[in-house]
C-alpha cells in the first residue's frame, strides 16, 4: 500500500458506497447526450484528467516522476483497457435498454475471479464466491425479459453484446488497478491511466471522422457531468478503494450500479422496469451484502 494512502479519511466500504451512487448515474448522462459514442467517452474521461492533473502536479509531483518503467506499462495498458471499456458500453447504450446494458457490463466479477486467480494469485474464499453467483443470478434475472422481449430496444442482441465485451475489459482495467495501486498513489495512477484512455479514444475518434467541436452547450454540459460524477467520485473512489479491498470484493460492490441505474431510468427516462428486472434487483443487492460482508 503507498504511504499516501495509509491513513483512509473513510471506511473504504463507505467509499464503495458513494462510487456506486456516482456511476449509477452515468448511464443516464449517457442517454441524455446526443453526440457520437466515442466523443461521449473522450470528453469524460479528458475533462476527468482536466480535473484531477492540477491536484497530481502540485501535490503529487514527486510521486509522479518516481513512477517506474514497469508501473507506467502497466497504467497505461490499463487506460487502454479502460477506453475499450468506454468505446464498447456508450456504443451498447445506443442498442439496448439502461437496465439490460448495465447489469450485463457488470457481470465483470467473473472474469475479475478468474483473472485475480491466474494473474495475482488472489484467492476467492467460498463466501465471496457465493456472493457473485447470487449476484450474477440476480443480473440474468433482470436482463431476461430484455433478451426474451427486447425491451423496446432497437437491436439487443448487438447492444447486450457490446456490454459484455465491456464488462471483459473492465474486469482488466480492474486488476491491473488492484496490482498497481499497491505500489503507486492514487491521484498519479489515475492521471496516467486517465490520460492514456483519453488518447486512446481520441485516436479512434479522429480516425472514425467523428467531429470534436461544434456542440451545443447542453452536450459540454453533459460531458462535464460524466466527469465530475461518475469520473471523479465514481471510478476515481474506485481506484482508490482498490488499495484497500481485493479486486474480487471491489468488483461485486459495483454490482449495485444496474440497480441504481434502473431506477434512476424509471424516472428520468421513462424506461419502467418489468418484474424481472425488480425481482433481479434484489437478488443483486442480497449478493453485494453476502460478499463484502
């Protein structure tokens, strides 16, 4: 654990709390913004770095030049776990519902067990596995009647795809984050890994021809948004609970993300959960409580 992080002002788990509650909120902005997929994630990400590189010159300045070789690769291929992981949820948004594109991207905890397993030699006791099976059993729950009925969404199949494939990558943004963070303050490791994201995404833009100016102010408003809330206080927290909880119990907490999510769609979307979805939910929250108890 880095000595800047020795002292926690909070419970970690109170910070997993506030993180869950941030990011719930992202699939929302997501939605509310009519701009291209990747300049959604772009502008997020590089007005979360805007934010947070000031903090990591002034008081992390040492920390940041002391970063060795190894680390760096390592943040950086987290940045660009993290930008496939943007590029491929914001694009599954445009697909499928907020509830079924949620819940399959945080189905992440199996392949965060499997990686912490092979990669860190973490071990998964019998309680914590327990915990991400109810969770995942509460996940398919909800998303059954957007597989079986769609859902209202425009094309499923593609959008519920597209959330797996960023669950796959977040779970590698997760324990490359998990392995770094033992070693490197948070406010530096994130700027970095930030940073890579945000050139990672903007690479792909430029090269798709997707247009980085000329956006009303409602959209600037909207990015901001997506950094300060579920950027700063949601994924940043993470990153910070992450020097303090294994991977495994980081990874099931942010199963509360869907329903959070969903609820948040019910009322400013209008997307109204069906039975499923409810029952679903509940059975997640009761895997959350099992594993990081």
């Amino acid at each position: 654990m880095s000595t800047s992080d020795s002292d926690a002002p909070i419970s970690p788990l109170a910070g997993l709390g506030i993180a869950v509650l941030a990011v719930s909120t992202s699939a929302i902005l997501v939605r509310w913004s009519a701009a291209p997929s990747l300049i959604k994630a772009f502008y997020r990400v590089l007005f979360t770095v805007a934010l947070l590189a000031p903090v990591a010159l002034v008081r992390h300045r040492d920390a940041l030049a002391t970063i060795s070789g190894r680390d760096l690769l390592a943040a950086g291929g987290a940045g660009v776990a993290l930008a496939a992981h943007f590029a491929s949820w914001f694009e599954s948004l445009n697909h499928t519902t907020v509830a079924a594109s949620v819940t399959l991207v945080q189905s992440q905890p199996l392949f965060v067990a499997v990686g912490a397993w092979a990669v860190l030699d973490e071990r998964v006791s019998r309680r914590t596995a327990v915990g991400i099976g109810v969770a995942l059993a509460g996940m398919a729950l909800m998303s059954v009647s957007d597989f079986l009925t769609a859902g209202g969404a425009p094309r499923p199949l593609l959008g519920n795809g597209l959330a797996v494939v960023g669950a796959v990558t977040a779970a590698a943004y997760v324990l490359t984050g998990r392995s770094v963070r033992s070693r490197v303050a948070l406010v530096p490791y994130v700027v970095v890994v930030y940073a890579v994201c945000a050139a990672a995404l903007l690479v792909v833009a430029v090269g798709r021809g997707d247009p980085l100016t000329g956006y009303p102010p409602r959209e600037w408003l909207l990015f901001l948004g997506m950094a300060v809330g579920p950027g700063v206080f949601g994924h940043t927290v993470i990153n910070w609970a992450l020097a303090h909880l294994e991977s495994s119990v980081v990874s099931v907490s942010l199963l509360g993300e869907p329903v959070g999510s969903t609820i948040l769609a019910l009322f400013l979307l209008g997307e109204i959960p069906t039975l499923p979805t409810v029952l679903g939910g509940a059975v997640v929250l009761g895997g959350i409580y099992v594993s990081a108890s």
